[in-house]
C-alpha cells in the first residue's frame, strides 16, 4: 500500500481498517486516524550507502560533486519525514 496522505487511505480502505497484530496474530479494527506513519529506515539506509558509493567513487575526479553528493542521505531523510508528516497531519472527521 503506497498511499500518501490519509485521505487516500480513507479512500481505498473506509472508516475502518483491519489490522492483524504481528506479535500475538489477533485481527482489530481500527479506525482511520488512529493509523500512524513511520519513515522508513530502510529508504534512508539506500540513501546514505549511495551517497557513500557515488562520492567514493567520484572523489579523486570531481571532489567538489563528491562533497556535494553526501548530501544525497539528507535529502532523502528530509523527503521522507515530510511524507510521513503529511499522512500524519491529516485527519478525517468522524461521520
């Protein structure tokens, strides 16, 4: 599920959404807003071994684009907690 904001979410899923618990394998439902979002580490993870990658490799050629290319980890960081603050921000109105 890749949606963006909450609205979609409500869109796609309802009022309602059922969740089944990873630790105890128990089905709930909830409702809507009580849904949270996370960033997630893995995506920011990709983002710091490429920045490394691509600035070790362009180092010795462009060492200004090298050191402009460890920023690659922070805008990743920075696009990812605002994802998760737009999902978070919205919320729905009970009907």
């Amino acid at each position: 599920m890749s949606t963006i904001t909450r609205g979609e979410l409500h869109k796609e899923m309802g009022d309602q959404i059922t969740i089944t618990c990873n630790s105890c394998a128990t089905v709930n439902r909830k409702y809507i807003n009580r849904i949270s979002a996370d960033v997630d580490n893995r995506i920011i993870l990709a983002g710091i071994s490429a920045g490394i990658i691509i600035s070790a490799l362009s180092v010795f050629h462009f060492s200004f684009i090298a050191t402009l290319l460890l920023c690659i980890p922070i805008i990743v960081c920075i696009i990812e907690m605002s994802k998760s603050h737009a999902f978070k921000s919205y919320r729905i109105r009970r009907s």
